[in-house]
C-alpha cells in the first residue's frame, strides 16, 4: 500500500486522543458519597469482567476512529503484489494500427490521426528514462528497429508515420512485441494498443490465437498491463475495388484482354452513378470517360473494361472509384506481364519422318499451339513451339523454355530428368502425355517424382475402331483455371470426343498436404484424365493419353486447341513468381544467372528507393524483398534489364469498416484481462492506478462510518443491554 | 381542596429551621377544611359501651349488644388518647444521602421532617406519639405520650440527632418488639437498605406483637434513577473505606433492574405481612405522608 498525502499519516497519531481522554476521565472522576451501595455492589460484582471488555472494546473502536480518519486523508492506494511503481520509469510498448481502415474520418480528423497524437502525447508523457517501443501494426514492423529511451526520436519517427496499410493482426502483433518486451530492461512494463476496433480486425477465429499471445505476455518476467486503447470514429461509409479478373491467363501482345473491375459498397448508403476509371501505366484509357456503376447499399457490382496492350513488357492495370476518405481500397493495381512469345518445348517420343509431320506425336500440338504461325498467317501467336525428338531435350533447351511438353516419351535419361527437376522446381510447366511408348516402370521409377500419379496398367483398346471407344472424357464443371472455358458449351466441349486407349493412374495418395495430386479432369470410365501436381515452384499436368490422334479423338476437336493453348499457358504462368501480391507477401523476381552478385533497385509505393541483391539460386539470379507491408506498386530495375511492375494489395476485409460495439470490446477486454480506455484522460486515470495503485480511501470511508455508528450502537446496547444482576 | 404545603417543596421547607414551625405550617395547611371529628374512640383498646344517640355513624354501633339487649350502643375505647403511634426513625449513614435533584435535602432531613410533622399532626389529634431513632442499634426510645409537652421532647430528639453508621433493620427491630409493650400503630420511616429477609423477618416479629405497621420507605432522586455519568467513584456511606470507580452509565441498566427486584421483593414482603409500604422520594411533598397516614388512620376506625 502507498499514500498519496502521506503526510497525513502523522494523524494516525490522534488515535491516543481517546486513550487520553479515557484516562483524563478515568483520572478526573467524581466522588459521590453513596447510600444504596448494596444495590450497586451486587451489579459490580456480576458485571465488572464483562464491563471491562466492553469498555476495552469501545476504547479500541474509538481510538480506530482517528486513526482510519488519518489514514482515509492520507490516500492511501493498493497496489496488490506489484512493486512501489511510483514515478520509476518504464517500459512502454504501443501497438499502433495503421492499416488502411484507420483512415476513416470523422469531422475532417482521421482515425489514424487521432491515435498517432494520442501516441506521441503518451510517449511524450512516459517517465523520464523510460523505454519506448512502437510496432505499428498495419505494416507489421516496428516504428525503430528496438526499443530506445530517446524518446524525442520515438516522437520524431511517428511524425512520419501515415496508415493504408495492410489488415492489423492483432495476435501477431502482440506476439512479436511480447519478444521485444522480454528485452527490455524496465520491470514496470504496459502495452498499450491503439486500434478503430474494427469488426474484421478481431474475427472469433482469432480468438485464441489472441488469447495464446496475452497468454505469453503474461508469462513474461515482469508481465505487462495490456490496454485497449479505442481511437475509432465508426465510419461505415466506404466502397472497395475488391479484385479484378482478366480473361486471359496470359496476355499477349495485341490481344484484346478483358478486366472486370468487382467493386462493393459496404456503406448504408446507395451510391448511384460511381464513377469507375480504368488506367494502364499510370494512364486513362484514351477514349474512355471511365464507366459507372450503381451499387444499392451494402451490396457489389462489377464493371468490365477491355484493353489491348501494344508492348510487350510489365505493365501496371489500376481501377479507381471516386475518392472517400480510405483511399487504399479506392484503387486496384494489378501488374500484367505482356508476353511477346511464350517459349513451350515439345519433346517427341515418336517424332514423324518431318518436324511438321502429322504422324509425328506433337504434329497436331505444334499447330495447335501456334495456329498462325503454322498457318502462315499475318498475325502473332503468343506461343512459340519448337520439336525436339527425346533425346534432344536438354538442360540448355529445357532452361530457355516456359513450358515443356513430354509427349509419349519412353523415358528420359537423368540428365535429362534432373534438368527437367530443376526447371519445374523453379518455377516451370512441365505438360506430360502418354502413349504406347510410354514405359511404366520408367514412369513409376526415374520419372516419378515428377509424375503426378503412377500408372498402373492400360486401359481402353488402341486398337478400337472410330465409334466403339471404351471412354469420354466425362462432362463436369471444370474448377481448374486451364478448363473452365469448357464450362461455356459455346467454347466447345470435351466430351464429344472419343479416347480408345488410355493408362490407368493409380489413385493418388492422400496426405492432406497441399502438394497432393489433383485430378482435373475424368474420363467416363472413372479413370483420371488430366492430374495436376505442385513440384517445387513449378506445376506438372500430366494426361493419361495422347497428345496426337492414336489412341484419342481430341485433335479433330474443336476443343484442342484451346485445350492445349490453356493448358501450356496455365503451365507458363507460373514460371513467373507472381508480380500480385498480398500485403507482407515476399517479392521475387526471377533474373538470369549473370545478374547474381548485382544489386537491383526497387522502388517502393513512396517513391523512395532500395537496393536488393540479387542472389545466385540454381541456374538463376533472384531478388527477394519481403518487406510488402505497404500496399501501392513496387518498381523492380536490373541495370540493364527491364522494369518489372510487381502490385501488393491489402486484403479487402479491412475495408469494412464495421465496429465492434462497446459491449463487445468490454467482453473481449474482460474475457482476457484487459483494459479498455477511450480518452487521454481516461488513460492516464488508468496509468495512475496501474502505476501507483488503486486508491481505496473510499472503502476506509465506509469502515470509518462503520466505526463510528457501531461506537454509538456498541455504547448503548452495552449500557441498556439485559444485565445479570 | 389545595393546602399550603402542597406549593411548598421539600426544598421551600428546609428554609424553615424551626421543626415545630415546620411542622404546624404543613399539618395545618393538610387538615385545614377538614371537619374535626366529635367522635372518640378510635382506639384499639375497648372501654365501654354508651348509648346510641342520633348523628353517632351506624358503623359504631355494637351489632352484638343490639343482639342481645335490643338497645343501639356504640363502643368506646378506654385509652384518652385515640391512637399510640410509635415513629421508627433510621438515621444509619444510607439515610445521609443528598441526591443532585434533592437541592441539599438528605434522606435523613427529609424524614425527620416527616417525623416532626407527624407527631405534630398526631399530638394535636390527640393521639399518643413515640420515637425511636436507630442505625445498627436503637439510639433513642421516647414512649408514645400525647401531651404537647411531649410533642416537644420528640422534636428535639429529631433536631438533635444526626445519620451515621451501619444499618441493621433486623436486629435493631427485634432488640425493639420488648420495648413496645402495647400494641399500637408503628410508623417506621426508613430506606429499609439491607437484607429484605431480614426486614421482613423483623416485621413479622412485630406483627407477631399485633402491632400496625405502617413502612414510609424514603428514596432519593438518584437512587431510582441512577443518572450519573462520567467516571465516578461511589464511597458507601456506611463503610469507611468501601469505594467502588467506575463508568456508571454501562450499570445503569443492571442498576435499575437490580432496584426493581429490590422493590418488587419488598413490595411483595410488606404485602404478605399486611404492612402498608408507602414509598417517598426527597423531592415530593410532607403531605403525602399525611395523607398516607390519615388513610391509614380512617382505614383501622
């Protein structure tokens, strides 16, 4: 216990006023001369032990009086088992939210604006010599890389902070601050975590994580006081540019690409006539006004843009609404690499007696593949197709291609398949059709770890005649991004043709993990038709028949060719790391081998620029840059090499800006034993209580009336109470 | 009908010093208006029979001789004076007591004056008057005479005596049934402190002896009420050196209730021995003694 007048305390002295003025009385008695002492005598006698101890007893309360009277103005405070805090300094950690929400406003003020003040004046107002450490949640990094006690510099650095970061996680948060704080030195430690309380910022699933993390604090050496500090303005009013989609996998270079813009209005109120613009590196579509949209309340919409692209090279899609104060969610950025050529190397197992022989195993793919090109046509394809017999493959042309397509190879030796390993590894698509040269033990054993699923025996007749084949391809909804043009019956469809002969893989094998085989597509006859599997960074399809006519249909299809086209697109796609980002997703661009050692620029949605090293991994020069906390556009330079766009964008769940009522954040704060402040003032109520204790002259009030009206019952129940006599 | 006395108090009184003064003032101011009786005979010993004339009380008239002879008498008594009343006066140290309400009167000045008037009252009744003064033993015997000159001797004994020393009713009481040889009325004014058992083995002694006893019990104020506050030491006025220090306002109550069962044993005693218990606290009025005792005197005619 501490008191805050402590001098006060001195009047704890005044309990000997009543013991002095018993013993006055008791010194100063009267005399009476008296008659009826038999009368007397009798009650003394009986009552006298008794009367003692009540007159001890009254003697005892009356002098307790004085006493808690002292101790009451003294002011006393309790502290409970903490240490005597007093002005001692701290160690102070502030989890401040600046995800993009927080730039909601009320009245021109920010939310972010608000709780960056309220930090600086809480920092300001720390002790001298205390430790400060600010972790700002939306980016997920600390203000300054440790704790300091210069505090000046902790101000100083918040002055520079803004919000429109990604989504604040508030269990990770407090997870990596219960690590900072383990190393500091004070041991009167708060965190102190200054949030909008939005809704989706504490979702039920996080519940226990959140409870996990408190749980470490807690368990710290010397645990720290958690508070909630609320800084937000309920806001509601917000739209979103949620995603867009592209309908193609892959641009090309004069093709005409669709981008359909989904938007949502989380606010109550309708917003007729929203004005929708469409800008492609960093320009409006010359031509267009931008389009509208109208969005009832609470409810999306979508707005479909077309655009050609004229170069080749990255390039950065933005779709924009019209402003509202959480400008983060207002755009979208996407960056589209615009291919020239996309490379797929198709390795004949059962090459014709010409390159562009029919018979031969990849005659039909090769056309399908570069239809005008092969056609002799005066126009681009986006694929370049180049045969090499088995044999032919190697790691050179395997490494300069985008996709490799096996097609009713035999086997491969291991050099061969280590190159293949690599290229997949690393990001590349690698396309595998059987056929009767197909050798299962070569399949099952060097080439497994590669085959999606083993295979286990024929099946079908090669031999069939047109019309008496075993299986179709059975007629589903396609989920996989390469066959969901089939789901539209006007894009062709799948099951009209014919397959005679096909190799039974072997059910996959389960583990739950999310490199599991996937069947894409089946045939009628329940065996898989298409499997996918994840090896490395790179993607393996592989096709339980051929790729030509010999034991299938599918090339007299209307469907091939978008069949195939699809396929090595999807495959190519993810040769590139993903230039789409989510906020706190690591970058990574991919560049030649030569480039290892150097240093790439890259510039940051601030404009302010970093050097990256490129580092040497496999055959290839990589950059890595995980710090993607800032949603905007990152600009990627290799002195000598091209700019390459790479978009992060925050999860569009912080954009509802929905609150927590005040109930709820009371249940969340006493559910884990928190406090919640919603004002300076009321936070540094809270701070002297937690510091110097909890003043308690209230319940020495109450024992001092209690004192003093059992004094008055005590007196006369003992001197009108029922007496022996 | 108002009499002087009853606007004088105790107090008021105590300025006259003289107790013969005192006394007529009081018992001529209680018996004024009232009509003397022409009648003798109100004695307890029989003289003789005379023969009913009109305006005698029928209730005088000896029913029996009526029987026999058929003729009225009334009975008379044979002593010249109506009544022997024997006053018993306490003067133990209790009786010393001078209560803060009582303004100065002690229980002893209260009932000497009680005595005086009494007798006074008694003498020019013609009725016979004694006294005895006691404590732990009787101090003085003055038999019962009904000449004024005796009046005279009784209120000098009163004047002269003063309270001191222990009390005990019992044993003085017994030591006095000898002296009494004839029966007659006797009116003990006391604070009867003590044994209750005692006293009313001594009472009974004395209605053994066919006596009347008539008992004016005198209280102080502060004895019945007990108002004393702050620490206070009692110093018994019968026992030197018996002292007792203490807080009086936490015994009040078992002070009251232990005076209750002492009062209630002794009204329950005199009841059972037919003895009128007539108690007087120092701030009340003589005449209510006057008044007990003419009751008394009216209820044995």
């Amino acid at each position: 216990m501490n008191f805050l007048n402590a001098a006060m305390l001195a009047g704890v002295a005044a309990l000997s006023i009543p013991l002095i003025i018993h013993l006055f009385h008791k010194s100063r008695f009267k005399i009476v001369k008296w008659g009826a002492m038999h009368l007397l005598a009798a009650v003394i006698r009986t009552n006298q032990k008794r009367i003692k101890i009540e007159q001890w007893i009254l003697l005892a309360i009356r002098c307790a009086i004085p006493a808690i009277l002292a101790l009451m103005m003294a002011k006393p405070v309790w502290q409970g088992a903490k240490q005597m805090l007093g002005d001692q300094p701290t160690s102070t950690a502030v989890l401040l939210d600046n995800s993009y929400s927080m730039e909601a406003e009320r009245a021109g003020t920010k939310n972010f604006t608000i709780a960056r003040d309220e930090t600086e004046r809480l920092i300001g107002g720390l002790k001298p010599n205390s430790e400060a450490y600010v972790f700002l949640m939306g980016e997920g990094r600390g203000l300054l890389d440790q704790s300091t006690r210069d505090l000046s510099s902790v101000t100083q650095a918040l002055g520079k902070v803004g919000a429109g970061y990604g989504m604040a996680r508030v269990p990770a948060a407090l997870d990596f601050v219960a690590g900072t704080l383990d190393k500091m030195t004070g041991n009167a430690r708060q965190v102190v975590l200054l949030t909008d309380f939005q809704r989706v910022s504490f979702p039920a699933s996080d519940e226990k994580l959140l409870g996990q993390a408190l749980e470490r604090l807690k368990k710290l050496k010397f645990p720290p006081n958690v508070t909630l500090w609320d800084v937000g303005v309920e806001s509601k009013e917000n739209v979103a540019v949620e995603s867009l989609d592209f309908s193609k996998l892959m641009v090309g270079v004069g093709q005409k690409v669709q981008i359909r813009a989904n938007i949502r209005n989380y606010g109550d109120t309708a917003r007729p006539d929203l004005r929708v613009t469409l800008k492609v590196d960093g320009f409006e579509k010359p031509g267009t006004a931008g389009s509208q949209v109208s969005l009832a309340a609470r409810s999306s919409g979508q707005v479909l843009f077309t655009h050609v692209f004229d170069k080749p090279g990255s390039h950065v899609v933005e779709i924009e609404t019209e402003a509202d104060p959480v400008k983060a969610d207002n755009l979208f950025l996407a960056s589209i690499p615009v291919r020239d050529k996309l490379t797929v190397l198709l390795v004949d197992g059962a090459p014709g007696a010409t390159p562009d022989d029919l018979k031969g195993e990849t005659g039909f793919a090769q056309i399908a593949l570069s239809p005008f090109f092969s056609g002799k046509v005066e126009q681009s394809d986006l694929i370049k197709a180049s045969v090499v017999p088995a044999e032919g493959a190697n790691a050179k042309n395997i490494a300069e291609s985008n996709v490799v397509v096996l097609a009713n190879v035999a086997k491969l030796n291991d050099e061969q398949i280590k190159a293949l390993d690599l290229f997949v590894k690393q990001g590349g698509g690698l396309l595998v059709f059987t056929g009767d040269r197909t050798d299962a033990a070569w399949w099952n054993g060097p080439f497994g770890k590669l085959a999606p699923l083993q295979i286990g025996g024929l099946g079908g007749d090669p031999n069939a005649k047109p019309g008496t084949a075993a299986a179709k391809v059975a007629a589903q909804r396609f989920g996989h991004p390469s066959l969901e043009l089939f789901n539209d019956p006007r894009n062709g469809t799948l099951a009209d043709a014919e397959v005679k002969a096909w190799h039974k893989f072997k059910a996959p094998e389960r583990t739950g993990g999310p490199d599991d085989p996937t069947v894409l597509a089946r045939l009628d006859s329940g065996d898989p038709f298409l499997v996918e599997k994840t090896y490395g960074e790179g993607r393996v399809i592989a096709c339980s028949t051929t790729l030509d006519s010999d034991w299938n249909s599918l090339p007299a299809r209307p469907s091939y060719l978008p069949l195939v086209q699809r396929l090595c697109v999807y495959l190519a796609s993810n040769v590139y790391p993903p230039r789409n980002l989510q906020v706190g997703e690591q970058l990574v661009s991919f560049l030649p081998s030569a480039t290892a050692g150097k240093k790439a620029i890259l510039t940051l949605p601030d404009t302010s620029t970093v050097e990256v090293p490129i580092v040497k991994k496999g055959e290839r020069g990589v950059v890595e840059y995980p710090q993607t906390q800032r949603p905007g556009l990152y600009k990627l330079q290799v002195a000598g090499g091209d700019l390459v766009h790479y978009v992060v964008n925050a999860d569009r769940a912080e954009s509802d800006l929905n609150k927590m009522t005040d109930a709820e954040i009371k249940a969340l704060a006493k559910t884990h034993g928190l406090q919640v402040v919603h004002s300076e003032a009321e936070f540094k109520a809270l701070d002297k209580v937690q510091r110097y204790g909890r003043e308690i002259w209230k319940p020495f009030l109450l024992i001092l009336l209690v004192l003093l009206f059992g004094e008055l019952i005590l007196q006369q129940m003992f001197a009108r109470g029922r007496r022996k006599v | 009908m108002a009499h002087v006395s009853d606007f004088l108090t105790p107090t008021d009184l105590q300025r006259i010093s003289s107790l013969q003064v005192l006394a007529r003032v009081v018992v001529e101011g209680f018996t004024t208006g009232l009509h003397r009786s022409p009648h003798k005979g109100y004695s307890v010993e029989f003289k003789q029979h005379r023969q009913y004339v009109a305006g005698d009380e029928i209730r005088h008239i000896d029913w029996r001789v009526f029987g026999r002879s058929d003729r009225y008498y009334i009975r008379e008594y044979e002593e010249e004076t109506n009544l022997r009343s024997t006053i018993i006066l306490d003067r133990s140290g209790s009786m010393n007591y001078s209560g803060t309400k009582s303004g100065g009167v002690t229980k002893y000045d209260y009932a000497t004056r009680l005595a005086a008037c009494l007798s006074y009252m008694m003498v020019h009744q013609a009725d016979g008057v004694g006294l005895v003064t006691f404590d732990d033993k009787i101090r003085r015997y003055i038999p019962p005479r009904s000449k004024v000159s005796h009046l005279r001797l009784i209120i000098d004994e009163l004047e002269k005596g003063k309270p001191g020393g222990e009390t005990d009713l019992g044993d003085v009481f017994h030591d006095l049934v000898p002296k009494l040889h004839r029966r007659g009325l006797l009116i003990i004014i006391s604070d009867c402190f003590g044994e209750v058992a005692n006293f009313l083995k001594a009472m009974a002694h004395f209605r053994h002896a066919r006596h009347e006893i008539v008992v004016f019990q005198i209280w102080d104020r502060d004895e019945l009420e007990f108002p004393f506050r702050g620490w206070t030491q009692f110093d018994c006025l019968e026992q030197d050196g018996v002292k007792h220090l203490l807080d009086p306002a936490m015994l009040r109550q078992a002070y009251l209730e232990n005076l209750a069962k002492f009062r209630d044993e002794l009204v329950k005693g005199c009841r059972k021995h037919h003895i009128d218990l007539v108690p007087f606290c120092t701030d009340e009025p003589y005449s209510k003694a006057l008044a007990a005792y003419m009751t008394r005197r009216l209820g044995r005619a």
